[in-house]
C-alpha cells in the first residue's frame, strides 16, 4: 500500500480597520472563490489574492500580515522582527499561502484636504490649512479686516452680505472640526469658509 499525502490546512484571517470598508480574498487560481472579512482553512501552497474597498473620505495605505512560518514561492521568513510586513500598497496582493496561519488587515489612512479663507469684501489674507479626514482639527484665527460698522462674527460655508442677521457655521478658532469635505482621492479635496460679518 503507497501512503497517501495530503497538504496542511492553515488558517487565514482577512481584516478591515479604519477606513477600509470590506475586504475579500480570492482563494485559487483562475476564478478562484470569493470571501469576504473571512476566517477560513486554506491548504499549503494555495494563491491567494486579497481585494478591498475603501470608506469615504480615506485611500488605502498598506496590508498589514502577522504570521510565522516561510513562504513556499521563495523560502524566505515571512516574519519581521515585530511579527509585522508591511506590504506593497497594490489593489490587490497576491500571496501564496504559507505552512503557518495568517492575520492579514487591510490599512487605510485619510485623505489631506485644504481649507480655504475668504474675506467676503473684509480686507487682508489668510493661507490655506491642511486637515486630514476622520481627524479633528481646530479653525486657525481670523486675521481679515472687517468691513466699515462691522464685527467679526464667524465662518460660513456660503458667502452671505455682511447683516446683523448673518448666521455662523463655525466660531473664530472653533476646536473639534472634522470631515469638512469627503473628497475621495489623497489631496484634491478643497472647501472655503467665509468671513461671517455682523
């Protein structure tokens, strides 16, 4: 009688975190099977290339893998020092299943977006500031010259006739602003306040 081998399973486990909506894995080649935000038994060997989609307001940044053991495509330690790799930040990362279990989590980081100042017919300049998505931040001072008989009331999302019946957004400095805009690519999210005068 001939023994009869059969591959080890081992355990994958796929991730979302902040900013990363769903995640998959196509187990196989080809076609492959889909899962999503999975915890399966895979064999020894097997390809397996990991997908995800992204929440509003952030972009992927890299697929995090904790896991012992070596990669059968090439022999190499599929381990840092910290348990970590940090992989190449592709759409979708093919790897070939290890002889050891995988946590696998799918990073994201949020979009920059610039904030804009107008002086809506007040006087002087103000430079632009930089917020990160999904993190608070806090308005800088207001620097412009009020119009003649007016006073400096807030910030507003539309320009409004400077009137004592003028309504505010936000306050001068106002703290714990956030997600002013939900721009879907790294960098090119714009927004303007305007100079509330009352």
């Amino acid at each position: 009688l001939a023994p009869i081998w059969e591959l080890n399973n081992y355990t994958i486990t796929v991730n979302t975190s902040t900013g990363i909506s769903t995640v998959s894995a196509k187990i196989g080649e080809g076609s492959g099977t889909e899962v999503n935000n999975i915890t399966q038994a895979i064999p020894y060997g097997t390809t397996v290339t990991l997908s995800f989609t992204e929440a509003t307001g952030y972009h992927f940044n890299e697929w995090e893998i904790n896991s012992v053991g070596t990669n059968p495509s090439n022999g190499n330690p599929l381990i840092t020092s910290n348990n970590i790799i940090q992989t190449p930040s592709t759409d979708n990362y093919t790897l070939t299943m290890p002889a050891s279990d995988l946590t696998i989590t799918a990073k994201a980081v949020g979009n920059s977006y610039i904030v804009h100042y107008n002086s809506n017919t007040g006087t002087g300049e103000m430079s632009p500031q930089t917020m990160t998505y999904g993190e608070e931040a806090t308005l800088n001072a207001n620097t412009f010259t009020p119009p003649d008989n007016y006073e400096f009331y807030g910030w507003s999302l539309e320009a409004q006739t400077p009137s004592y019946n003028n309504t505010r957004t936000y306050t001068d400095t106002q703290t714990a602003v956030f997600n002013l805009t939900t721009s879907n690519k790294e960098g090119t999210g714009e927004i303007t306040l305007y100079a509330v005068w009352i």
